[in-house]
C-alpha cells in the first residue's frame, strides 16, 4: 500500500487473527497491536468461563483498540479486532476514520478445528455459534477486503495484500 493506513483484522474467533496480523505488518513495515490485548481482566475471565461479552463489555476495549488506530494514523499499522458488527466497525472508524478492515472469512468447520488445536487461547470453541451468530460481514460502504482463510497463513497473507493493494487502485 502506497500510504500508510492502520488496517484491522478482524474475524470470527479462530479465523487467525493473530497469526495473519504480524505477518501482514512485516509485509508493510508497521508494527502489529493483538486486539486480545486491549481487553480488561474482566473481559478475559467472562470469556474463559465461556460466557460471551455483551455490547457494555465491549465498547472499553474497542475504544482503547481504536485510539491505538487513531495514534497510528498517517504512520500505518496492523491490528485485531473481532469487530463483529457494523456498530463495532463504526466505533473504531469514529476513533480512527482511515482505517481499513480485512475480514478473514472461512469455513466454520475449518475454522472450529483450528480452534481446537490452539493452545493457551481464552476463547473456548463453544463460543464458535455465538460469534458466527453476532458477525456482520462487511458492508459495500466500509472500506475493507474479505479474505478466505484457507491455505497455510504465509498463503492467506499473500491473498490479503494483494486485496489491500486493490483498495488503493
């Protein structure tokens, strides 16, 4: 990308996130920020009891993630977000408005595997429904790719720059 903008990689659990995330900063030169990060205490617990967050759960931690975006404005950067719903993409946009987003989409079965096959992660697979229940894909008006994560991650990172490159044509 000839600019730099703070891209969001944002998906359902286990749509690797965290893996594409770094790989996609290397490949630009910015630094990469885990959204899981940003959580408070609270968050990680209610969600390792496999009790999913509510909206008054989130907004602190999508706040904190979109100033992240919003200091990183102009000098690029990579960073994950579920960001499920389109009032959660617009709560970072309103935090950071030239941020761009990349979906990473996949088979459920696909994906509920890889997330079995995580180690120290949170987020239990038994969430799976409800994420897949909460997502919006991206709307026509949001600036944003999807991408299929099928593939090995160094394969999904080469699908999603070539999409991000598009955005700038």
């Amino acid at each position: 990308m000839s600019t730099p903008h703070v891209v969001v990689v944002m998906g359902v659990a286990g749509t690797g996130k965290t893996t594409i995330g770094p790989l996609l900063a290397a490949e630009f030169g910015v630094p990469y920020a885990e959204g899981d990060d940003f959580h408070p205490a609270a968050n990680i617990a209610k969600m390792s009891a496999g009790t999913p967050l509510d909206d008054s759960d989130r907004w602190p931690w999508l706040d904190a993630i979109g100033q992240w975006a919003h200091n990183r404005d102009g000098l690029g950067g990579v960073v994950s977000s579920s960001a499920l719903k389109r009032i959660y993409r617009d709560r970072l946009r309103a935090e950071a408005p030239g941020a761009v987003f990349l979906h990473l989409t996949g088979d459920r079965a696909l994906i509920e595997e890889r997330m079995a096959d995580r180690k120290g992660h949170f987020m239990p697979t038994a969430l799976l429904d409800s994420q897949f229940a909460t997502l919006q894909p991206l709307q026509e008006d949001e600036a944003g790719v999807s991408v299929d994560v099928s593939g090995t991650p160094e394969e999904i990172t080469q699908r999603a720059v070539a999409a991000l490159r598009r955005l700038e044509d």
